[in-house]
DNA sequence: TTGCATACTCGAAACGTTTCGTATAGTGCA
DNA sequence: TGCACTATACGAAACGTTTCGAGTATGCAA
C-alpha cells in the first residue's frame, strides 16, 4: 500500500523458484519446453511474492509494447464512446492495454498524441480520422510506423485497412426517406470540408434527389461542421429566412442535437412544423421529444471488426491488405418525420 | 511508413551530433549542464533522424513511466466521459499519457486492469469506485503500489485523497425541491450496496423527510443499482401497485433515463401525473420530453482538481494528506417536477 | 559399457535509457 | 608559470526482460 514500493523482479521469482532467471522467464510465458515441477514452482512462485512483469523492460527487449493505441475525435461523442468500451474489452481479451485520446480535430494536438504512441512503442493503432485529405495522409504517414486500422473514415493515400460505414447509403436512405413522405425542400447539416464520411453522406443526398428528379437548392445546404454548437446555429439562421425548408437531415448525431434544439427554441413543432432526420442512433431516443427518425450504425459490430483486424496484423506481422469493409445502415423511422404540411 | 521499422535511438542523435550518449540525453533532457551550441547540435540532430524516446527504456531506468491510469465504472456513461475527457488532456500539457478503463463493476476485471496497470508501472492512478466498503479497500490497497486519488466516491480504509460530490447535500437539495413542491409521496431508485455515494445522497432523502416531518415508506425504497435498466424495470414494478408516488427521485442520470422510460411506458405523463427529479446534468437536456429537473454536479471541474491533485502528489514525492474534497451541487429546475395533482 | 538423442536448464548478451563518478579543458588568481 | 577551481563532456553501470547458444543429465539402443 505505500508509495514507491519496489516491486519484485523475475529475478526474485528464480531465485525463490530456485531456478534460473531464463527457465523462470520460460516458464512464466510458455515459450519454451520447461518440466511440470518447474512450472509449478515457479507458478507458487509468483504468487507468493505477487510478480507482475515490468511492461518497458519487456517491450525495451521485445521491441514493442502491449499496448494499443485508440485516436478519435472526441470520448465524450456516444458514438465513441461505444467505440472505446468495445476496443477496451477485445485489448483486455487479448492481454493488451489500449491508449485512448480525443483529438478534438486539433492537429498539434494530433501530433502529440502521436509522438507519445511513438514514445510508448504502441503495437498497433485505430484512427478515427478527422481529416481524409491526402495533405493530411502523408503527415499521418510519417508518424505512424505500426499496424493501423482506420475507422469510419478513410484517408486519401494512407495504405491500411478501413472499417466504415456504408455511408453513401445512409444519406440516401434518409433522403429517400424524407423525399417519400413527401418534402421537396430537404435542408442539410454538412460536414467537414476534407473528410470523406460527410462528403459521402451528401452523395447520397444528391443521389436522392436526382433519383427523384428534385432539385437541389444551395441555400438549403447549410453548415454543420459535424459541431453541435454550429448546426445549432446554421439552423437557426436557415429558419430566420423566407421559403424554410419542411424537413432537415443532420448529418451526424451530435448535429441532429443542434437541428433539435435550435428547431425547439425558434418555437417550431417536429414533426408537425418541420421533420428531423439524423444519422446515428441514440440510446436515449425514446425520452427525446421527439423520438427522432434516425439512420443507424451498427457502432459496436464496427468497432469489434477493426479491432479483430487490427490484432489479426499484428499477429501475423502481415502487411495491411488495404481493404475498405463496409457497414450497412438501417433507417429506423420515429416521431421526427412526418408528411410535410405544405 | 512500414511496419517494423527501427526508431531512431538517442545512440544515433549522439553520433550524428558527435557527442556522447550521456551528453545527448543530458541535452535532450535539461538534466544536467550543457553548453548552448551542443543544445543546439543534439536538438538538431533530434528533428533531423526524428527521434523519440522510447518510453519502456525510460521507465525501467527510472522506475516508473509516464502514463497515468483512469479506472472508472463505464466510458459510455456520459458522466464518466466528460471525466475523461477532463484527465486526458491535463495530462497531456503535463506530458504524461493515460490509460482509460471501464470496470463494468466486475471485480475480476478490476483486478485485471490493475494488474496491467502495474505491469505499465504507471506513475500514478485515478479511482472512481464501484464499491466503499472495507473489505473492497482492502483488496484494492493491496494491489496499489502509486499515488492514487479517488474520484466520485471513496473507500474505507483507503488513505488516499478524495475528490467528491457533496451527496447528502445533493440527496437533500433534490427530495427538499420535491417535499417544496407538495410531494409527500416520494419513491427513490436507491444506489448499490456498499456504495457510498448512493447512501449519502439517500442520508440527503431522509433528512429532507425528517426535517419535514414527513414519514418515509419502505415500499418507495425501489432498487436501482445505478443501471438504468434495473431502474426501469423497478419503477414499471412499483407503478403496477396501488397507491402509487407523486414524484420520483432517481439518484443518478442513467438512473432517472430509466425512470422516464418506465413512466412513459405506462401511459403517465411527467409532470402532469408524476414529478421525476435526478442527480446530474444532461448536455441534451432541453430536448428531452420532458427537459428534467436536477440536481447537477460540476463534473469538470471535479475531475480537473482530481488530476491537479494527483500530479502534485506525483511531483512532490509526498505521502496522501487523504484529504476529503467536496463539490457542491446545484439544484436546476426545469419541466419534469411541478405540484403534485393528489 | 559406450554413444547419442532427448529433454530440460543455464548463463550471458542485448534492448535504450539515465545517472554518477571521473576526466578534461578553460579560467582566474597568486 | 603554476595551481585550484569551474564548467562541461564522457564512459560505464544498471534497470528487468527475452533469447539463444551451450551445457547437463537421463534414457535407450548398440
């Protein structure tokens, strides 16, 4: 219990084993022939002094640590959030740590959080990116120099595996969606510029309507940066002007927040006044008022195969394929949506 | 680019510096006295070949490494994730990196997580508790061998410091709302055994009944467990039976999701037919149906002084003082508690 | 009895740092 | 000029592992 306490070494384990350092070693990790009654001592060993192996001076030796490292945009996002529980557990199945950090799209600070990996000798990486631009590519490609699995998004020129969401889909699911109740004026909550996940999301949208024969005004493309606080915002300013939309698709969870709130505050009803669709589901949808109509990913099924890949590179230090895997959306209709009044 | 590639080590910043290994590290590390044009040379030398420390050397020479463990009960808890958030990035302006670990309440993986967080010698450690009693305390003590600062809650027989919620006062501040409102019939979905921070915020529910004269009845005491589920399926059970409360009091946020469901489920409309109030904030309060009453805990700046403290315990070599810090909470009314109508 | 494979076990080196005692060059002073 | 001192640079050891070549019994066949 006190501070600063020496723990015991491997060498204290063999000498109490009354064995050799390397057979303790070999028997502590089965990585070599060691007889029945070695292991046993060694195992009682163990115990007795509580031995737990010092991680830096394994990964010193081994080249690499067992620890895995987890970028993402921000934990506090439940879609993240549920990225980071189910990583956590597959790590802790597989007798790894892993190493979570938010890059709030600050690119020192993506930096930095890439130099500790580096410091840290990570064995492996999942990267939710921020950006998918090829300029942005190379940087990250300098810095990364273990197995990378990339999540959600996908990066121009960076040569790892992807796991995403089939997000062309999704925007035209929700569009379609809105276009069959019966709305011509569809508003949408854009993303970032550079990332590929939004610039996907609108494909749909565009395909939607060009399915439809609707054409699609400029003015109801409006800015959403992925932000809440800037949906939120862009909706109000939209919903000041004349000729409003009957219904909004917000691209991402965290803005279909914003559409709502700003919706609410400017006194409209949904779906009565205006419907609502996002993408994304929330858990706690059915205390929101309204239940929103929602486009939903199967986070945790994404999340559980990009580590499975990842650990699986590791493993067989094989080179990544490269391979994009994509996830099908699933539009789960609520009270957000309804036929449009005018 | 690739996989596998060898870093750089300080070997190679010292000869491509022409100076010795002991003086790059010296230069690199401000540790000892350097001449300004040797800075100079190493640090270049350093940008030059891209050098980064490897981090499991550093940590067994020095006998601990930079990385600071977060164990909490579960990252997609929105409370927990703000946590988080809060801890990750001071740590990162101190250059320290942290682990983030979800318990789940399984004390087999608590166990677990703390093992490999000796394994990574981490210099220092965050708890937020799933259990308070002594014989829980004893365990844990056992197994930490660094400067720990509990967080939340705290644990008998643990010296460490504690930054907390002030929760009887919570629990008061929440039931007197209520009893202020005209309640007398008021249910709580009651915490775990063995944790304290449900028992005091209960101390609060019964004080605010004393201080009023109001009589408590066994029968409102419903089980809750901080889960969200148990709390849903305890309140469907208990407004099945006759005579049922005016007001809900659910003492934590996945507690009171559980409750709004459940009452919404049956039909009962919040506040018209019952009164529900909970214990910490929603960012997404003002669109839920109804936006809830609560009483909310300053959660950032909880676990900003949680961080501080444990840095400095770091840093200053000294013994815990085993403090107790407390927050104080603040009642925010909103839609879901008004009079009771009975 | 000898030789040889088998099945373990051992010792030493190496991984990349930091630290500490020692060496060297430069400086000021007598 | 010589000496003591300072400032800086160096070399080697140590941290706790894993790995690998070498060593030692044991059992079995010849």
């Amino acid at each position: 219990m006190g501070e600063g306490v020496e723990l015991a070494t491997i060498k204290d384990v063999a000498r109490l084993a009354g064995v050799a350092i390397s057979t303790a070693s070999a028997a502590i990790n089965r990585s070599a022939p060691v007889s029945e009654d070695v292991i046993a001592k060694v195992e009682a060993a163990v115990r007795e002094i509580g031995y737990v192996p010092h991680g830096g001076a394994r990964s010193l030796r081994m080249g690499q640590s067992r620890l895995i490292g987890l970028i993402l945009p921000d934990i506090t996002n439940p879609h993240f959030a549920k990225v980071a529980k189910v990583v956590e557990s597959a790590c802790l199945e597989a007798g790894y740590m892993d190493a979570v950090y938010s890059t709030s799209e600050d690119y020192d600070r993506e930096r930095q959080i890439l130099e500790m990996m580096r410091m840290q000798r990570v064995a492996g990486l999942i990267i939710i990116p921020t950006r998918s631009d090829a300029e942005h590519g190379a940087r990250l490609g300098e810095q990364i120099h273990v197995p990378t699995v990339l999540l959600d998004s996908f990066v121009t020129g960076l040569p790892y595996d992807v796991v995403k969401l089939d997000n062309v889909t999704a925007g035209r699911l929700a569009t379609e969606h809105l276009i069959g109740l019966g709305h011509r004026r569809i508003a949408v909550t854009t993303g970032r510029p550079n990332i590929v996940t939004g610039e996907d999301r609108m494909r749909g949208y565009f395909a939607a309507h060009a399915a439809h024969d609707i054409p699609v005004e400029q003015r109801l493309l409006i800015e959403g940066r992925f932000d809440q606080a800037i949906a939120h915002e862009s909706t109000l300013r939209l919903l000041s002007q004349p000729d409003p939309p009957t219904a909004i698709f917000a691209l991402s969870n965290m803005m279909a927040l914003g559409v709502l709130n700003a919706v609410q505050e400017v006194g409209l009803k949904v779906p009565a006044d205006i419907s609502v669709v996002g993408i994304d589901d929330f858990d706690f949808a059915n205390i929101m008022s309204p239940p929103p109509t929602v486009v939903a990913a199967p986070v945790e099924q994404m999340a559980q195969r990009a580590i499975d890949k990842l650990l699986a590179e590791i493993r067989s230090k094989a080179a990544p394929s490269g391979d994009v895997e994509l996830f099908e959306p699933r539009l789960i209709v609520r009270a957000s949506s309804s036929r449009p009044v005018r």
